[in-house]
C-alpha cells in the first residue's frame, strides 16, 4: 500500500507541475534553452519572456528543486524532482537556473560546507537568479595541476588580503561573486595551504577581462586580484582545508555535466537528416553509413541515460556526487560532441556557415555550438583528468603519476 500511496502522490504532484508549466513557461521559449543557454551565461541579465521564466521559476524555488524550502529552494523529493524534470521535457521547458554557477556550484558547495550565516545569506539569492556566481580556480601556471595555484591570501586580522590572477572565469565580467581557491599558507604542501573564499567582485580591486573564442562568444576572461579583500566570513570551511572543499565543487560540477540537456525536447538527429539528407523508398534516411553511425550514436545516448539513472538511484541522495560522475562525464562529452559532428555532417554545405543570408538561425546555431562543444573535454575536469580519476578511484589501479 505504501508503494500505491507513492505512486498517486507523485501523480497528483505531476499533475500540480504540469498545470503550473502551462500557466507560467511561456511557449515562445519551447525547445529553445540550448540556444538561450549561452546568453543566460554568458550575458548581461535576461529580458522579455525569458526574464519572466527565470523569475517564475526562482519565485517557485523550481529551479533548484531538491534544496531545503528554508533557503529558498523547492523542497522536492528526489521522486518528485525526476518527475518535474520529465514534466519539463514534456512541455519543452528548461531550468535558467542552471545556467551559471550558482546553483550547479557554488550554491550546493555552500550547503555542504557552509555555516547557518553563510547559507541564509547566500542561498537564497542564488534560487531565485538575484546573483550571478564564477569559480575562481584555474590559473595562468595553474592549470590540470590545480594544486600549484599562487593566487595569494593573507590573514590581516579582521580582513584577507588577495592578490594574483585566475584565468577562464566563465562570466565573471557580470558576476556578483566568486568562489575562489587561494594559498594561504605558502610554506605548507602545495594540497595543504590553500583555502576556499565567497569574494565580493564588487570592489575596485578585482578586473575582468574577456576572453574571445572561436565560437564567437566570450564566456570566459582573465580576473586580477589587487588588494582585494574579503572579511573573515567569507571563508568557507576551515583555513588551510580548501582543496578538499574545492574538490568536492568540481564533482558537483561534474555532475551538473553529466545530465540530459536542459534546453527541453531537441528535434531527433533522424528527423533533421531526412530533411537535409533524403530518404529512400523505404522512408529511411537515403545514406545507410549515416544511418548506422546515427543508430549507434543514439544507442550511446540511451545508454548514458540509463546509466545516469542507475547512479542516482545507487547514490539515494546519500552524500551527493561520487566519482561516478567522472565516468558519466565523459560518458556526456562523447555523446554531445558526436551529436554536434553528425548535425554538421548531416546539412553538408549549410553546417559551414558563420552569418549572412544564405544560412538560417538554426544552421549558424549548430556551428557555433559544434565549436563551443569542442571545449567540453577540457573543461570542469579535462577527459584525460577523469580516466585518471576512473582508473584509480573506480578500477582501483595503481597510480604512475608523480606526486608532490
């Protein structure tokens, strides 16, 4: 009875999402968040119907479901999140939240390691889309070795002092704050004397400057640190103990990679290579190599999926991300870059084009989106990284690697 009496409660909740989609996505949006997805991180703040989503969905506390009612955030069961997530789908709706660093990042950090002040300070704002979120992480000689980073922070008494740069700071020309690791202590070993800051980038000693890509976009940019400050508050987790709150960031990170796509329902490879590609008397796409790369590359998909789910359902929400998020991110890389290739190869000479009349939006969309895509398995852990971590943590190989 227990199971019968979950499955009408989840229905009735499916019903309640469902008919609060209808009331507040507005359908000019529909199946379109992986185009609006750049501009949600990547751009100045939101307008028309689609800062009206985002603030429905802040409002709701539905765009980051499964966090605590107390800070803001919807309160679902993990049950009733799956089935928002398939309501989404269903209606061709995406989360805006996710868009950003806030509530794939920092905020799930934040609820890990921070304290009573810290959440209800920065919680909230985070679910409703009031703040944007960067990382503070990479820098110029501190790259897949993280660890080695230099940016320096020291203790003034009632305040830290920051100085150095970090590069590939995705947004953080329009960020309200960063999440930044800093050396704290510079004679400790390099894992040991680094700490995790919440920094205030509004202040005169913080610069951003954009990075152009080739995908004519600039997500990212180099951030300087000059005599800026943060007050003692703004450490999350304990001095000198940053590294194992920043790894715990990057498997949320990684998780937040490795899930469907948030832009709602995309019109299936088959249907666009019919159109572009032909079909034969059989009503099949006309080019059987196409055919059975399109099929295998479905297969993958279904079965990264599934996998996805078979995690979840292992992890229960016991402890949040494992290092099964670097098999599944991986697993997601694959999946969208051969997508992207396929999509190009299916429109021929229209997946060559850059701007002018002769390409439609979509087409100019899936070239930019092939060239971005590229950038998938460097970033958030590079592919490379991720078998290492498989190899070792998951097939419990021995590490060749030189350690210091």
């Amino acid at each position: 009875m227990a199971d019968a009496g979950g499955d009408i409660e989840l229905e009735a909740f499916r019903a309640e999402a469902r008919k609060w989609l209808e009331a507040n996505f507005p359908p000019s949006l529909k199946g379109r968040g992986n185009a609006l997805a750049a501009a949600l991180m990547d751009g100045p703040a939101p307008e028309g119907d689609l800062a009206v989503w985002k603030k429905a969905m802040g409002e709701k506390g539905w765009g980051a479901p499964t966090w605590p009612k107390e800070y803001g955030g919807g309160g679902l069961s993990p049950q009733e999140a799956r089935v928002l997530a398939q309501e989404m789908t269903r209606a061709g709706a995406f989360n805006p939240l996710t868009a950003g660093m806030g509530v794939t990042m920092i905020g799930p950090t934040i609820l890990d390691y921070g304290t009573e002040e810290q959440k209800r300070k920065h919680i909230p704002p985070i679910v409703r889309g009031d703040v944007r979120w960067c990382v503070g992480y990479s820098e110029p000689n501190a790259g897949s070795d993280l660890a080695s980073l230099q940016t320096r922070c020291e203790d003034k008494g009632d305040h830290f002092l920051i100085n150095g740069s970090k590069i590939w700071t995705s947004g953080a020309q329009y960020s309200e704050w960063c999440g930044a690791l800093v050396r704290t202590d510079p004679t400790a070993k390099k894992h040991e004397g680094i700490s995790f800051l919440l920094i205030d980038m509004r202040q005169p000693g913080i610069e951003t400057r954009p990075i152009k890509l080739i995908a004519g976009a600039s997500p990212f940019c180099e951030t300087f640190f000059t005599n800026a400050t943060a007050p003692k508050e703004a450490l999350l987790g304990k001095v000198n103990e940053g590294w194992t709150v920043g790894k715990r960031l990057l498997q949320h990170e990684r998780a937040s990679q490795t899930g469907a796509s948030a832009g709602g329902r995309q019109t299936p490879l088959e249907d666009i290579a019919k159109r572009y590609v032909g079909v034969d008397e059989n009503g099949r796409i006309a080019d059987q190599d196409l055919r059975t790369r399109l099929t295998r590359h479905l297969m993958d998909g279904r079965i990264h999926g599934l996998t996805l789910a078979r995690a979840m359902a292992e992890a229960k929400g016991a402890s949040g991300a494992t290092n099964a998020a670097s098999v599944l991110k991986n697993s997601a890389t694959a999946v969208a870059q051969t997508r992207a290739e396929l999509m190009l190869e299916i429109m021929g000479e229209q997946g060559l084009g850059w701007e002018g009349p002769g390409f439609d939006k979509d087409e100019i969309e899936a070239v930019r989106s092939w060239l971005s895509g590229k950038a998938m398995s460097i970033y958030g852990g590079s592919f490379e990284i991720q078998n290492n971590i498989i190899s070792k943590r998951i097939l419990g190989l021995p590490d060749t690697t030189q350690s210091s």
